[in-house]
C-alpha cells in the first residue's frame, strides 16, 4: 500500500509498532489471573459457600467480595457470637482468625485466597478444612495501600486437628 503523505505513513509505523508491542507484552501469572478473574471453568461448578463474620470486622467484606470476584456464590452471615461459630465448626484458637466459612463439606477459617479453595474442592482431600491464622497483610482482605504485604502460609486441617502446610504464597 502507498501512502500520499509523510504524516499517514509515520502514523501506520506507530499502529504497527504499537501492535507488535501488543503482542509482546508479559502474560500475566496464574496467581495473579486467578486472583483477579471470577472466571471458572465451564466444568467447574463451584457450590455455595456460608461466610460466618462479626458486624464490627473492617475487613471480612473484603475477603466476601474477593470470593464472589472468584466465582463463588456467599451466604454472608453476621453473627453475634463468633467464638461459638468456631467452636462449633472445630476451629481451635491457635488457628482462629476473623471470619470462618463453610463450603462443600468443608471449614475455611480467615483470608484463604478463592484459588486455593477451588483447589481444595476440586481435590477433595480427606480434611476438615483449610487455615489461614491471624491476618497476613496482603492476603485477600487484607491488601492495604501503603502497606507491604507478607509471605502467608495456608494451612490444611485434620480431622484430628494437626495441620501442614497447604499452600505457600510470596508478596
């Protein structure tokens, strides 16, 4: 194709440039896609999952709204007694966070990333649940600007009460 003008064809070497670097650019990880995209797999059906919060938590909204950007369907329940919530679902207070949460026949205790719980349920191992101690700055819920995340580790819970590391996740 001819061009009449210096200007058009300077312009058409910018379009190309610009689709060439297009093409180039990183793919983004697959923590951070999983993280972001509320994308399932058609296959993939994920079952509702009981979200059990105080009214006076400041970040389990958070991790509620994380969850539905994963996918899920929450049944967000405020509670007036959350020890007894954990107390019922076996959550000892060494593994206690702010929020519990049932799903699949399972228990999830504090900010346990969606794509570690669609692992958990795609799996199906013979546990309780999975953990997620405390509150990790820069886990989900718990992003603050400003802030530097942490290194975090998710926990799998045996009936018995004895964990091991399920899943290790770097700032």
């Amino acid at each position: 194709m001819r061009y009449r003008t210096p200007l058009l064809r300077g312009a058409s070497a910018v379009l190309v440039a610009a689709l060439a670097s297009a093409c180039t650019q990183a793919v983004p990880s697959p923590v951070s896609a999983a993280l972001a995209a509320p994308t399932t797999k058609a296959t993939e059906t994920l079952p509702r999952i009981t979200v059990h919060r105080d009214a006076y938590c400041g970040c389990c909204h958070l991790w509620v709204e994380h969850l539905r950007e994963g996918g899920f369907e929450v049944d967000d329940r405020v509670e007036d007694d959350m020890g007894l919530v954990k107390q019922r679902l076996g959550i000892a207070p060494a593994h206690a966070s702010c929020h519990t949460a049932e799903v699949g026949g399972y228990v999830v205790e504090g900010h346990v990333p969606a794509s570690d719980i669609r692992r958990l349920l795609r799996e199906r191992p013979t546990v309780h649940g999975l953990v997620l101690p405390g509150m990790p700055m820069g886990s989900p819920g718990m992003e603050v600007e400003g802030v530097e995340a942490e290194a975090y580790t998710v926990l799998k819970l045996d009936h018995d009460g004895t964990t091991s590391t399920y899943a290790q996740h770097q700032p």
